[in-house]
C-alpha cells in the first residue's frame, strides 16, 4: 500500500523527467557555460586558459567589426521584418474576398514556408548573378547584388522576406477570419471605401496578431545565418556581417571562444527583452 | 459594375502575387532542365525535360547519403519531440503534483533561450563527449522542445475533464489512460506538431554544419552548400539538388498543409 502511494507521489516527475533531462543537458547547462566562457579566455579547442573577468565584454563593445554587426543586424531586422509583415498583409486581404481558386492561391502564399535557407540562398544566388542571372537580364543592368556593398544587405533581405512571407501570411489570415463581420456590414452601410474600410476596421482588430508578428520576426531576423553564410559570406567588407556570422567567426574563424561566447551573451539579453515583451502580450490571451 | 472591376482586379493581384511567389522555385527547376547554351541565352523555360542535371549532380554530391542522414535525423528528433512533449505536457494538464506551476515556469523560460546564443557552449559539450561526426550528435540537442510542450498541453487542455474523471473511478491508471485514451484524441495535434517539427529539422543549416565535417555524415542542406561552393560556374547541378532537397519538404508541407496551418494559430494571439 505504502509502495502504491509513494509511486503515485513521483509519478508526475517521471512523465517530466526525459523532456527536463534534454533541457538540463542542451539548454540550461550550454547556457551557463555561454555565461562562464564569456568572462574567460580559451585555447584554440575550448578549454578555458584565464579568466579575464570583463574583459570580452570591453573588447567587443570596442571592437568595430561588432558594432558593425549590431548595426548591420539591425538594418537588417528592420528590412525585413517590415517588408515581411506588410507582404504577408497585402496577400492576406486580397485572398480573403470571395473569389474562385481561393485554396490555391493560399497554398501558394503559405508555401515559401517550407523552403530552406539553404535552398532558397542557392536559388537566389542564381537570381541575383550579374551576368547570368534573371533579376539583371529583366532589368537590363549588370549590377553584382552580391559583391556591391551598397546591393548585398538589400538582396540577402529579398531572400528571407521571401522565405518569412508564408508564416505571415497564415497567421494574418487567421486574424482577418476572426474579425466579426458585422463590422464591415456596417461600415458597408455608412458607406466606407476599401481603404476606409481596412484602417478603420481590419488594423485595430488584428493589431494583436500585427505585434506577436512584429516580435517574433524579430526574433527571427536577429538570429539569421545560412543566407548570410552561403550568399556573401559576411561581405563585401562587412556589409552583411549580421550578428549571428560575427559570433560564428570570432568562434571558429579566429578560435576566440570567450569573444564569441560574450557575443551570444549580448545577443541573448537583446532576445530576452523582445521575449518578454511577447510574454507580457501574450499573457492577456487564453491560453 | 463598379463590383465587377474590383473582382477582375482581384483576381489579377492574386495571380500576379502567386506568380512572383511560385517563380523562384519554378525557376529552379527550369535552370535544374537547361542546356549550357539556355542558361547563357538567359531564358525562362527550358526546351527539354532532360535529367542530365540530376545525374551530375549526384555525382558530384552524394545526395543519397545525405538524403538518408537528414531522413535519420529528421524522423527521430520528431518522434523525440512528441515523446518528451507529450508526456511532460500530460503531467502539466492532467495531473496535480507540488512545484508545477514553478516547473513550469522553468519550461516557459527556455523559450528564452535561443539556440544559437547557446551553440557554441553545446558545439564545445559535444566535442567534449567525442561525439563530432555522428548522429547522435545531430539528435540530442533537438529531441526535445518548449514549442512541443506547448503545443501538446494545449491538445490536452482542450480534453473535457470528464474522461479523465471516468478513468480515475474506473481505476484506469495514469499511463494506460495516457497511452489509449488521450493521445488517440489529440492525434491531429501530433500531426501538425509532427510536420511542422520534421520540417524545422530537415531545414537546419547550423547545427549540422558546426558538428560535421565528413562528407558521409552531412545532411541534406549542407550538401546542398557543398555543392554550391564546388561549382561556381555551372549552376543547374546546383539546381537540380535544391530541387532534390526541396521536393520532400514542398511534399510534407502541402500533405499536412491543413493541420500545420490550424495546429500554429491556435495557440497564438485571437486578433
């Protein structure tokens, strides 16, 4: 009996224990060996050879290289994310009316979601070739979007807006379908315009889902790394060294492992903050 | 007739924007059927249907391998992720045990880890373990996730709590009312969580490439990237492997569009 009951005690902690053992291993103890190696210097395989206290941390906010990435990335974010969200928008609105093969068209919007970076970086490394590719050929110009600093960022950004477009898309159409439709019937009745229609009625509705949207593109963008890697490797001179690529330079290009690891730091409290702003906005919905 | 205008309109922007959005992958497999003389000529459709291409380009790359690694690694850390999700989110919805709010928070709070602040410190955890180049490498770190977590607690929170109240006076134990009764009706839950998992695993780019470097243990998008860099002047091999490595991913997305789509919004923000 006594058997019985102290099963029924732990029984809760053994449904827990395999998720809580991959966390404790992959996420919680990586985690804080990121902030222990982040106060150290390393030889070139990782062990720890000094601690130099803040020392990373004084290095890097001086180093140019990771201020031009924070900038970069930051460019970066703002690019896409807006671009992102207001495509995903526009496709949302015009395949929610009542028109035939709407299915399809859906399907096509929703589809880029499945395509990797990598593949999507081969393609459009193709698109943007300066004497081959299509984008020069239909415009007529021999411009090299990938090795004209003043082009790269700009075309890295065409490729993941491309590839963010159907995860905006679903959750947008999501929010228009819940918008209760006897507003638009009334607004038909006041007589409002498409337009009218969409800045009165559609963008307060949905601005919930427009902010969760915001944050988690964000989240995303911060974080980006195939493209940049396979496209233009950080280049031309620094001109797509988003923060990501830097971290994975300073680690395993020049083996600073402490540098890299006070990187991560910095940006893991820059995704913490935007985390929690989610949090915040998340908490006023239903779980 | 002011009605009739609108609709045509509609109906323009629609395909005009599915076209824009279809065309990069149309043009992959285009350039994947061209001859080198199309591909200088510069256009859109190709002549023939030929698998030329195709056969280069698993010369060049062994795409097989790779296809049969991702598939590997793809299949285990989904089946990894349901497994650990499920059970931990039916202790946090059907069961009551001290410390489960905190513990749950605990779980929130790896939603704030993103994972590649943290790869580096894993990179150095597997190198320690010896374990560069193999699967298990690949897997672990990925088998298990907050998202799924969520995601399944959600399923379960949305069982009426009758059912689990039957079985308690029936005298049904936890893991047989777990194992029959409550993952058979959150099976469309596990479908979506499956799909969207197999495909966020089948895309990982730099994970596999930081913890192999033999070309018998690379998956498919990192093949995919050796490719372009061996070849950088005759693309359509290129082309013909994204399309090799595209055409599993375009499969499970359109088969499981439905739920995938459904199993996402759900737990998200009502707008």
């Amino acid at each position: 009996m006594k058997k019985k009951q102290f099963f029924r005690v732990i029984e809760p902690y053994l449904y827990l224990l395999p998720a809580m053992f991959f966390f404790s291993a992959f996420l919680f103890w990586p985690f804080l060996k990121t902030i222990w190696l982040s106060f150290a210097m390393t030889t070139p395989l990782g062990a720890v050879s000094s601690f130099v206290g803040l020392g990373n941390y004084l290095s890097i906010f001086t180093s140019q290289a990771f201020q031009n990435s924070l900038f970069v990335s930051f460019k970066y974010a703002v690019m896409t994310v807006t671009c992102s969200i207001v495509m995903g928008f526009i496709l949302a609105i015009i395949s929610n009316e009542d028109i035939k093969g709407k299915n399809l068209f859906r399907t096509f919007y929703a589809l880029p979601m499945a395509i990797s970076a990598a593949a999507a970086s081969v393609v459009f490394m193709f698109i943007f070739h300066s004497s081959l590719g299509i984008i020069n050929k239909v415009l007529g110009t021999h411009i090299g979007w990938l090795t004209d600093p003043k082009y790269a960022l700009n075309a890295v950004t065409i490729v993941t807006v491309w590839m963010n477009i159907g995860l905006n898309f679903i959750f947008l159409t999501a929010a228009l379908q819940s918008v209760p439709l006897d507003l638009y019937e009334c607004a038909a009745i006041e007589g409002a315009g498409f337009f009218a229609k969409h800045k009165h009625i559609t963008i307060p509705c949905i601005s919930p889902t427009l902010f969760f949207l915001l944050i988690i593109n964000v989240i995303n963008a911060l974080q980006a790394y195939a493209q940049v890697k396979l496209m233009t490797q950080g280049g031309p001179s620094g001109s797509t060294n988003v923060i990501v690529y830097q971290i994975y330079q300073e680690a395993f290009m020049n083996s600073r492992f402490g540098m890299a690891c006070a990187e991560s730091i910095v940006l893991f409290i820059i995704l913490m903050v935007l985390t929690l702003i989610q949090f915040r906005l998340e908490k006023k919905v239903t779980y | 007739m002011k009605n009739k205008m609108a609709k045509y309109l509609l109906y323009i922007l629609n395909i005009f924007f599915a076209v824009i959005i279809i065309s990069p992958v149309l043009y992959c497999f285009n350039v994947s059927m061209m001859t080198m003389k199309e591909v200088f000529s510069g256009g859109f459709w190709p002549k023939q249907l030929i698998p030329d291409n195709y056969i280069k380009a698993l010369q060049l790359a062994p795409f097989f391998t790779f296809i049969k690694n991702s598939l590997i690694v793809s299949c285990t850390v989904t089946f990894g992720q349901i497994v650990t999700g499920a059970l931990a989110a039916y202790a946090f919805s059907m069961m009551k045990f001290r410390g489960r709010n905190a513990l749950f928070l605990l779980m929130l709070a790896t939603m704030m880890i993103p994972s590649q602040a943290i790869i580096i410190a894993n990179y150095l955890i597997i190198c320690d373990l010896g374990l560069k180049n193999t699967y298990t490498a690949l897997i672990l770190p990925n088998v298990a996730s907050a998202f799924a977590v969520f995601n399944m607690r959600q399923a379960f929170l949305q069982l009426p709590m009758e059912i689990k109240e039957a079985a308690d006076i029936d005298g049904c134990g936890n893991f047989r009312f777990f194992c029959f009764i409550a993952l058979p009706l959150v099976k469309p839950s596990m479908g979506a969580l499956g799909i969207y998992t197999f495909l966020q695993s089948w895309n990982h780019y730099l994970w596999p490439l930081l913890v192999t470097d033999s070309v018998n243990m690379r998956t498919v998008q990192i093949g995919l990237g050796m490719l372009q860099g061996a070849e950088s002047t005759d693309f359509r091999p290129v082309m013909a492997g994204s399309m090799i490595i595209l055409v599993p991913s375009i499969l499970a997305f359109i088969l499981g569009q439905k739920q995938l789509i459904s199993g996402l919004t759900s737990g998200s923000v009502k707008g």
